[in-house]
C-alpha cells in the first residue's frame, strides 16, 4: 500500500463499483459486495434499534437500577465493552483509509461504515443497560434477545461473507495490498463477533443468580440477624418434652420430701401436754 500524498483528496465514486447495482445480489460466483454491505449493516442497525427501543421502554417503565453489590466486576464484561467499542470503530478506520489511501469511496461503503458504527453503538448501549438495571419482575438469568440476536446475527453475516469464496469481487484471492487489509478486516470482525456471541451466552455482566433472588436472600439474611439466634436446647426427637415432665415430677417429690420431715420434726418437738419441746 502506497503512503499518502499531502494533497491527496477523498474521491467519491458511484453507489456500486463498475456496471454494478444493487439489483444484482448474486454475480461471478458469489454475492455482490454493493448488496451484501448493504444489507448487512442495515438489518443489523434495524434489529438493534427497533427492538431495543422497545426494551428499553419496558426497562425504564417496569425496571430497576441495580444495587451495586449485585453488579459483578468481570474482567469479560469489560472485554465485552472493548469488543464492541473495537467493532463500532473499525468501519469508520476502514472508511477512512479506503477514502485516502485506497481509491475512490463508493456510496456502499460509506453507508456500510455509518450504519455499522450506530448499530454496534446501539448494541453497546443495550450491553451497558442490562449491566446496571434489572426488570423488576424478571426471574431469569441471561442477556435479553435483542442482544443474543444481534450478536448471532453479526457472527452468521461474517460467515455468509465465505460464500463468495471463489468471486474475484471479494478480498479472497489477497493479490494486492488493499485486498489483504480488508481480509485482515474481515478476521478481525469474524474474531470479535464469535468472542461475543460465546461471551454472550456466558453473560460475565450479568448477577450469577437471578437478581430478585440476590434481593430476597439479602431480606432473609436482614430479618434473621434482627431475630436472633435461638437458644440451644439439647434435645433429641420428642426428648424436650419428656425432660420437662421429668424435671416437674422430680421438683415435687422433693417437696413431699421436705414437708415430710417438717411433720416429722414437728411432732418430736411437741410434749405431753402440747408444749414445745425446747
């Protein structure tokens, strides 16, 4: 790849390179990069914001901000922030260079560059809000389904890309420098998207339990510290009882006993004639 002229200008081209149009899906062996970076970016953008405007909505209606205590501290929840952060980067990067370095800037890649940029800022978005509030009704555990569908979306696009194998329109065949930058581009995004889809399932961000059961655990353990301990008794099945029977007869043969000898002691002490004794 060349280096960069000081007074090198962007060069806009036409929507689709060469007699190309987006008519045209499928052309020499695979599909044509005009369509497939068209519809990719756009289904993507189109997922993450339909549907995550809706849980949102639902997320500041029926939500909750999370204690802090709940919120784990995962090194994988910020790899998943460095990932999509890296992924809504990398197409204004590529953007960029294509316009200045590359040749002329075709109106598909500026729109595939825009619409990716907003749907992994979209997707970031939602990352950051299942990570800090919770429905408050939600006893599961796991990222919503907008997220998994946009991550396993993002993963199957990249894999459609190898159905072009064989097309001399694709980056495949790395015969000149700007072809092996945009297999290096297309690697990088294969690995980030599979690492979050996995990660995903995962879900590091997210409470090990579900998180009303983090909340119902924390009152039981409140409530069992303002009660107290009970006192220990040393008994064994029905033991308890038996013992308290045993102790109340024991006291009142004891007190038999000692009003006994009291009548005893008594009569010894009286004479005769009715007179103590002493």
């Amino acid at each position: 790849m060349g280096g960069l002229s000081p007074g090198r200008m962007v060069v806009v081209g036409s929507y689709c390179p060469g007699n190309g149009t987006i008519s045209q899906p499928w052309t020499q062996q695979g599909f044509s990069p005009c369509f497939y970076f068209t519809l990719v970016p756009t289904v993507l953008l189109s997922v993450c914001l339909l549907l995550g405007a809706l849980q949102y909505a639902c997320y500041a209606r029926f939500g909750r901000a999370m204690e802090p205590k709940h919120i784990p501290r995962s090194r994988l929840y910020h790899a998943q922030v460095f990932l999509s952060l890296l992924l809504a980067v990398q197409p204004l990067g590529a953007l960029l260079w294509q316009g200045l370095a590359a040749g002329p800037l075709y109106g598909y890649a500026l729109l595939y560059g825009c619409l990716s940029a907003g749907g992994w800022g979209c997707a970031l978005g939602l990352l950051q809000l299942e990570h800090t509030r919770v429905l408050a009704q939600d006893r599961t555990r796991g990222h919503g389904t907008v997220l998994l569908l946009f991550w396993a979306l993002a993963f199957a696009a990249e894999n459609l890309a190898l159905v072009s194998w064989r097309s001399p329109l694709w980056w495949w065949s790395l015969g000149d420098a700007p072809q092996k930058v945009q297999f290096s581009l297309w690697v990088l995004r294969y690995v980030c998207t599979f690492t979050l889809f996995v990660l995903g399932m995962k879900a590091p961000g997210l409470p090990h339990k579900p998180y009303m059961l983090l909340v119902n655990e924390d009152e039981r353990d409140v409530e069992n510290r303002q009660v107290g301990p009970p006192v220990p008794r040393r008994c064994w099945g029905g033991g308890c009882r038996g013992a308290e029977v045993v102790t109340t007869t024991g006291q009142c043969w004891v007190i038999a006993v000692v009003c006994e000898v009291s009548i005893l002691l008594g009569k010894g002490s009286v004479g005769p004639t009715g007179s103590l004794g002493w």
